[in-house]
C-alpha cells in the first residue's frame, strides 16, 4: 500500500478550533457495512448499542506537557553569551526523572547540555526551578531529558510551568489557553500520564454515561498513555515501512475477563478511540481471548489486519495520510471509508480533536471492495 492510497482533500475551514457545547451535541456519522450513512449526534449513542454491550474507554489524563525553556551556555550563554530559547513536548516517561522528548530547535542541542524550563521570564526561586540536562539525543529532535526534580516532586514542576499541548494543527491557528485546561481532557481522566487526549472521549458527558448505564451497557477502563508521536506524520511512501512509536498502556485482569464474558454472552465490545482500540488489540490473542496486559504497544493497523476483538469503533475524524485514517480505513473499509469522509466534508462535520464524531461498524475484510 502506497501513502497516496490514504489521501484526500480537506478543506482548511474544516478544522474544529473549539468543541463542541455540551460535549454531546457534535454531529455524529454512522458508518454501517452495506448502509447508508446516517447523520446523528453523539448524543444518540445508546440509540445504537444493545444491552449487554461493552463500552472501554481510556482513561489517561492529558498533563500539561509543553514546557518553554532556555538552553544554558555551553560555558557561559549562546554563541554570544544569550541563552537559546528551546520548548519541549514531553512524550515518553522513561523513570522517575526522565522523559523522552520533542525538542525545538532540537538540532541546536547536544548532550551535556542545560535546560531551564521556569526562567523564561525571570529567573524563578529555588523551589520553582524545573531544570533539565540533555542526556540522549535521537533523531527527529527527539531527546532525552533528565530533570532535576524526580517523581511527584517532578510531576508539580510541569504541572506548575507547563502548558497544554494542543495538537499542532490547532496550535497552529491560536494560542492554548484555560478552557483547554478542560476542554481537552474527559471527563473520566484520572490516570496523569498523555501528552495528547484520547478525543472520541472528549464528546461525553455524565448525563451521557448514565443513560449508556440505564441502556444495559457496562461500561469498562483501560490506560493508554497516548505520545506525541501520534501526531508525526508518515514520511515513508510505502506504508509498511513506518514505524510507529511505542506507548504504555494497560489492560487489568478484571477487565479482561469482564470483555470476555460480554462476548461470551453475545455483546459486542465497542472501543471509545483509536487508543482504546490499539490497546485492547494489543492485549487479545489469536484466539480471541482479551488476557491482561501491562507493556508497550507499538501496533500499527493497516487495511489486511484482522481484529480479534473490537465490534465497534467511536473515533472522531482524522488527517489525510494519518496513520489513524489507515486504521480506521482496516476497520470499516477503505471504500466505506472515502464515502463517509466525502460526505462528512460535503456537509460540514468538524475535523480532528476538538471536531465531530462518528461510529463505524466493523467490516468483513474479505467481503470489503476497494
């Protein structure tokens, strides 16, 4: 398969600067084999799913993961004696004081080098100070930064001195600001630990997760620390050649067997996101048996992948040649897939984290047509 497979065009206008208000009032395209598409709003989700089905959504919490700093004198300033300003997106946490990184300019930086992530406007007190030594260095601008600071003395210091770490597409229209402090965060977080959220799980509301309940819907958690690699683009034309960055997650025991039985009683297991589905994938064997995970994951989903698990998908719309438009194009079809991106253009559904919904049903990869 060649990147070009996983093209079309989208329209600047289309991307969502805002969410929507209420968070389950965004338009919601559902995607069913051999159907028409139907256009609702995330607020019909029970409309959809039947007592005894299995909701899982990823509880991880976006943390404030963009830090500004200033790159201290190799002996004593820049070149010219100026510190260089540097800013970071924290991706990865490696140990209690490390964190894998995304450095701009990350050309200009060595290893050795100082970080001082609390002097951009003045130079903080001790207690405030979030300072960091450059100890690996990758490609891509990709570091890692050992911090002064450890554990939760650490997780303060950015929490303090960070900021929200839009994605860059949004980033790159205006500045983040404290609605996003809540706006890109569910409702259900509570596992710090992503640098971008898990946005199909940004459109619930509490009103919405009961009325799930009140269907007979169990709903169920699993943690994927979602990086910042999800949004580098693919740069290999032949899309076998990726390499997708690794991330943490976990999958409980309970969990597990509670997925295994909804599917042994005849219930469908409906993942909330791509990260959900990458997780829950991830943890299912050969067989169809969900088992308890607590690992990296690095999977990558490409149409030809058979799903061992997952009936339905939640996910919002994504970017021409993403590597999460290929999974959702695996999922449901890329035939199906173009149609229901067409149509969501044509008639005005919001694009990307903060953008509008859609429910895809899974296809039989050996029926689908291209």
């Amino acid at each position: 398969m060649r990147l070009s497979d996983f093209d079309f065009d989208l329209p600047d206008d289309s991307i969502a600067l805002r969410p929507a208000e209420p968070r389950d009032s965004a338009r919601f395209l559902v995607v069913r084999p051999g159907q028409a598409l139907e256009d609702r709003i995330v607020r019909d989700l029970p409309d959809f799913l039947r007592p005894g089905d299995a909701l899982v959504f990823n509880d991880t919490r976006v943390i404030p993961a963009r830090l500004s700093g200033l790159r201290e004198g190799r002996t004593t300033g820049g070149a010219d004696g100026t510190p260089v300003a540097v800013e970071a997106t924290l991706h990865r946490r490696i140990a209690p004081n490390r964190w894998s990184a995304f450095m701009r300019p990350g050309k200009r930086l060595k290893v050795g080098d100082r970080v001082a992530f609390a002097a951009i406007s003045s130079t903080p007190c001790e207690a405030e100070r979030l300072d960091a030594t450059v100890v690996e260095k990758h490609e891509g601008g990709e570091v890692v930064l050992a911090f002064d600071l450890s554990g939760p003395d650490l997780d303060i210091g950015i929490a303090r001195h960070g900021m929200m770490p839009l994605p860059p597409y949004i980033a790159a229209k205006r500045a983040e600001d404290d609605r996003d402090r809540a706006d890109y965060q569910t409702v259900y977080a509570r596992e710090d630990g992503s640098v971008a959220a898990p946005t199909a799980g940004l459109h619930f509301t509490p009103d919405l997760l009961e009325a799930l309940k009140a269907k007979g819907v169990s709903l169920h958690f699993v943690t994927l620390h979602v990086g910042a690699g999800t949004f580098l683009p693919v740069k290999t034309d032949e899309v076998s050649e990726h390499k997708m960055h690794a991330e943490f997650g976990e999958v409980s025991e309970e969990t597990a067997d509670a997925l295994n039985a909804v599917h042994a009683a005849g219930g469908r297991i409906v993942c909330v996101g791509t990260t959900s589905l990458r997780l829950i994938e991830s943890a299912t064997g050969e067989d169809g048996v969900v088992r308890p995970f607590a690992d990296e994951t690095a999977i990558f989903i490409t149409p030809g992948y058979r799903f061992r698990a997952v009936d339905v998908l939640m996910t919002n719309f994504h970017l021409p040649k993403s590597t999460l438009f290929m999974l959702v194009s695996a999922f449901a079809g890329r035939a199906k897939m173009r149609e229901a991106y067409e149509h969501a253009i044509s008639t005005g559904y919001r694009f990307y984290s903060y953008g509008d919904g859609s429910l895809l049903f899974r296809a039989d990869p050996e029926t689908e047509t291209v």
